[in-house]
C-alpha cells in the first residue's frame, strides 16, 4: 500500500474549511469519538486508511468491513474533523450506519484481533452516550453559555466556573468519555455541565478519629474555615453525593452512635463541581472528594497511597515549582498541601471520605488575569464561553500566531525543563491545564494542577523515595521511558495537538506554520538542554506516543496501566517547508486500501 498525499486542489485539501460546526448530535459524537479511537488506534497502525472524494476511509479487516466518514477539515496529525453520521459499504453501495452498529463493529474487530472478549464494551458505549445526551440536555440557552463574563467584578471567577463546566462531549480520543455509574438524577444534582452548585454535607469527628498531613501551618484551614464543631472535634466535609453512598456503612453507623462522629448535614457556601466532577471549587479553595463512581475507566476515589502522596509531593516539589517559576515567569503549580479522612480502622471509609486541599486561584493566578480551563478553550466546538473561536472573535491570523507563540512560550519550556532538569514528570493535558488570559484573552500565566499524575523519575529522586513508605514511593515513580511518553503525549498528543486544531478550524492554511512553531519552540529547548537524545529525536520527527483508550478499555486495564500506540509525527521539518510553500495538505499516516 502507497502513501497518498493530497495536493491544495485535491478533494481532500476541499475539505477543508475555517467554518465550525454547529453543535453535533449525541448519535455523531459518539460515532466520532469512536472512529477517532479506531483511527488512532486500529485502522491507521495496521494501514487501513484513506482519504478520497472529502470523505475518511477505515477498513476492518477481519471482519471485511469498509467504513466512511465525511471530513470537515484534514489534520497532518491525524485527528481529523468530521461531520455527518457514518456510512458503510454494503453491495456496492453506502449506507448509514447509527452509532450501535457502529460500536458493535468495532466490538467485533477486537474481539476478532486479541481473541478476548469483553462484555462490558457495548454496555459502556451506550453509557457514554446517554452522558453526552444529558449534557446536551442541560446545556443553557443559546447566547447563555459564557454570558457572565460582562457581567462586572465577578465576571472572571463566573468565566472559569464556566469553562470547567462547558465540556459537553469529554475526551474525543477515548471511547466512553461519558460513560458513567450512578443514578440520573445524582448527575443531574451534582455533574459540571448540569452547572451543578450544592452545600456541602459535613460531619464533626473526634480528634482521635482523624488522620490528616499538612505541608503547610495554614493547609488545613480549607476544612476549618467551613464551620464551628464542638470542643474535641474536627470538622470533616463530605460530597453530599459521596454521603449518600456510605452513610450506611456499619463502622460509620457504630462510630455515630458512640458519638465519635457527629452529623452535621448541609451548610456553609456552596460550592461547584470541576470538570473532573470530583474536585469543588467555591472560589477560594479547591476540595478534591472521593466518589465511589466509575467515571470513562476509573473508580474516583482518593487512594490511601494519593492522600499522602499528595502531600509528600508538595513538599518534595517546593523547590522545583521555584525554580520554575522564576526561570519562566508566567509558569505555576497549584500544591495540594493537606488532606483529611476518617480513621476509623476502616481502609473503605478512610479512601471514600479522604479529602486532599488544592490551592485556589487566588494563591497563583497573577493579578487581572481571568483563569480558563484549557480544555475548554481547545474544545471542538464552542459550548463554552471560553473556547478559541470566542476568546479571539473578530481577530486574523496574525493574532492566532501571535496568540499560539505565546502560549508555547509559556507552557512548554517549564515543563521540559521539569523532566530534564529534575526528574519529574508533569502531566500537562487539556485538563490539568488553567491558562490565564489578559483582556485581550492573551495568554499570560498557566497553571499546573493535579499531583495525581505527577511522578519522579528514581534516578533524580532516589533518597527522597527510599524515605518515604513503598505503596507511596512506588505509584509515585515512572522510570525514563514511560516518563517520556507521559510527558510526550500530554504535552504533545493531547493538549497541543488538540489546542492547535481549534486555532487551525478557524484558520486552515495555518496549519503548517503552527506545528512549525512548535518544533521550533521544541529546538530551542532542545539546545537549552544540550542537545538530549530524546529531545533531538523529538525535534527531528520520530514517532509520537498516544495513549491507547480504546486498547486499554477493551483490555480491561486500570487507567495508570494504559500504553500508548505511535502515530506519525507533524514535526519532520522537510514536510512542514514543502507545506509551507506551497499550502499543500499531506496526510502522512493515511494510505490507499
């Protein structure tokens, strides 16, 4: 099978269009994000692919199954946009095919491919598409979403609130980002895109049945600040949703009833759920609860190992977050300096009621910035405030350059030099990522957040590991290889990539020129490192790690044991000068079946 580029006056480089779409059913995100996930995945490692006539092409060849799927604009890496249902060949014609087919197809290729079955596939597919349906549902009015950011002084908090809350579809490389355990009327109460805001349940708590670390004098005045609790108590906030789930459990009903927990119930200031729906924002501190509710892969609770981790992680990464910030101003690291839970000799209620403290906005955001999720502003399409095609409205390409210059300048440097300099390894995706933005919605500030998926690399960190206890030490390791990938396919795959194509829908022939600054950008730091190998070999275009969702769903694998695939890079510099010049679209990744 030949490689088939496709020349400007091709019907593929037809396809391409500055124009966004209108928001998607449910039926064609879910088909979307399942060909995205085959795409990736599948059908373009095994060269099954093609583009011809504006129109994507998939094979399965186990099952002799030819699928299409027409394009809205071509991407050089590979994540294309699409729009419209999808069609399969059946007697020399095509034919719609609704999104369950569609997932029974791909249902019956992998079983075909790994000899494994796995029945809970078609079930979490049909979850995932009900969250999107419900989104949908509880999206506000047209001309509502994002409306509070002129509304004066409380404008730039309500603008964050609403970009964590806008994330209507999830992640578009996985193949259930909605799916979801739990009631329908719990999500309507408590999910983000429900623009959910609550009080919280608490509970009073003998002294001697808390277990609680702090990294700082002041970290645990999160939970204290909530409320008065009798002389010899400690004040314990709960998820109201969380309660719900456990307030029956024998050990808590025993320890009520001899009065070593007090139950308080709702009160104090409401507070609203993140786009993680487990993590609280009441606009000073951020609270991050255990749900005992499997959202995509995971059940989302805090570990016994993540409550300490969290903490040890803040005071191990102190000077790294220093350093950082005053090498590359404009780069900070929300801490997570406390956390509290039951001690109760019960390990189940110990991880359900854990609660780490995450620092707020106000303790990095630089003053008269406005805070913005950056997988809000990335987003597809514009369901928020905050998405591109609003923050740079009425602007040309000269402003997108000037806006993705500067973004680069400010996100990927601290985060190389975190892994080169230190040994850790950040993970910067869409949403572990606050972008502060100016007033012309420049980006002037980014914010890392969420020490769950920040490791060390052994060889930098080996004195500090050995002192701390194994099950901590050991979940908060990678080691150089698969800290690499992380850091590769954070950085690159999921956030750039993605933040590139929502500057590129607006402006297609921009497309070259963008990934050409970001190898630049990745030159310069390349040379600011001397030259490491896994640098220089990024810069030159080898082969970039994507997390493979839909192997590691399929498999049946924890999230932290997922792999990666290798798609074919947009960094090779004799392919970005020939597009450059002559405004040509290539797909590298594609062939002719």
């Amino acid at each position: 099978m030949s490689s088939a580029p496709s020349a400007s006056g091709s019907p593929a480089a037809a396809v391409l269009s500055s124009a966004v779409a209108g928001t998607p059913t449910a039926d064609d995100v879910v088909a979307h994000t399942l060909l995205n996930c085959l795409l990736r995945e599948v059908s373009g490692p095994e060269h099954q692919t093609a583009v011809t006539d504006g129109h994507l092409l998939l094979r399965l060849p186990r099952s002799d199954t030819l699928l299409r799927v027409r394009l809205r604009r071509a991407s050089l890496i590979g994540a294309h946009r699409f729009t419209g249902g999808v069609g399969e060949q059946r007697d020399g014609a095509w034919h719609e095919l609704p999104w369950q087919r569609l997932a029974e197809y791909i249902h019956r290729e992998l079983e075909l491919r790994t000899g494994v079955r796995n029945e809970e596939f078609l079930g979490q597919v049909a979850s995932s598409h009900a969250g999107t349906s419900a989104a949908l549902a509880a999206r506000p009015p047209a001309g509502k979403a994002g409306q509070a950011r002129e509304e004066g002084p409380a404008a730039p908090a309500d603008r964050y609130m609403d970009s964590e809350q806008s994330l209507l579809f999830g992640h578009r490389f996985h193949p259930t980002p909605k799916a979801r355990t739990g009631a329908p009327e719990d999500w309507g109460r408590f999910a983000p895109e429900a623009r959910a805001r609550f009080a919280l349940h608490h509970l009073a708590v003998r002294r001697e049945r808390v277990r609680q670390e702090a990294a700082t004098a002041t970290a645990l005045d999160a939970f204290d600040r909530q409320g008065s609790v009798p002389e010899g108590y400690v004040l314990l906030p709960v998820h109201p949703w969380q309660y719900g789930m456990l307030r029956d459990h024998p050990v808590l009903r025993e320890a009520i009833g001899r009065g070593d927990v007090l139950e308080l119930g709702p009160r104090g200031a409401e507070f609203g759920p993140t786009a993680s729906v487990r993590t609280l924002y009441d606009g000073r501190d951020f609270l991050k609860f255990s749900l005992n509710v499997r959202i995509t892969n995971c059940l989302r609770k805090n570990a016994e190992y993540e409550l300490t981790g969290a903490v040890a992680l803040t005071r191990i990464l102190e000077p790294v977050a220093a350093d950082l910030a005053a090498r590359f101003p404009g780069t900070e690291l929300l801490r997570e300096p406390g956390y509290r839970t039951l001690d109760l000799g019960s390990r189940e209620l110990a991880e359900g009621f854990g609660v780490i403290v995450r620092e707020g906005l106000d303790a990095r955001l630089a003053p008269g910035l406005t805070a913005l999720l950056a997988a809000a502003v990335a987003d597809e399409y514009p369901t928020g405030g905050a998405q591109l095609s609003r923050l740079l409205a009425g602007t040309g390409p000269e402003s997108t350059l000037a806006w993705w210059n500067a973004y680069l300048e400010l996100l990927v440097p601290p985060v190389l030099a975190a892994y080169f300099d230190h040994g850790v390894v950040l993970e910067p995706h869409l949403q572990n990522v606050v972008i502060g933005v100016d007033a012309d919605g420049m980006p002037r500030q980014v914010l890392l957040r969420d020490l769950e998926g920040t490791k060390l690399l052994p060889g930098h960190h080996a004195d500090v590991l050995a002192a701390l206890p194994e099950d901590v030490a050991g979940p908060m390791t990678y080691d150089r290889e698969r800290g690499w990938d992380r850091v590769v396919y954070c950085l690159l795959v999921n956030h750039l990539a993605e933040m590139l194509a929502a500057l590129a829908d607006r402006h297609p022939h921009l497309e070259p020129e963008l990934w050409s600054a970001v190898r630049r950008v990745l030159a310069a730091r390349a040379a600011a490192h001397d030259n490491p190998p896994l640098l220089r070999a990024l810069v030159a275009g080898v082969p970039l790690p994507a997390k493979a969702n839909l192997l590691t769903r399929w498999e049946r694998k924890a999230d932290r044991h997922a792999g990666y695939v290798r798609i074919g890079s947009p960094l090779v510099s004799d392919l970005l000068t020939v597009l450059a010049a002559t405004d040509s679209r290539t797909e590298p990744w594609s062939t002719t079946l």
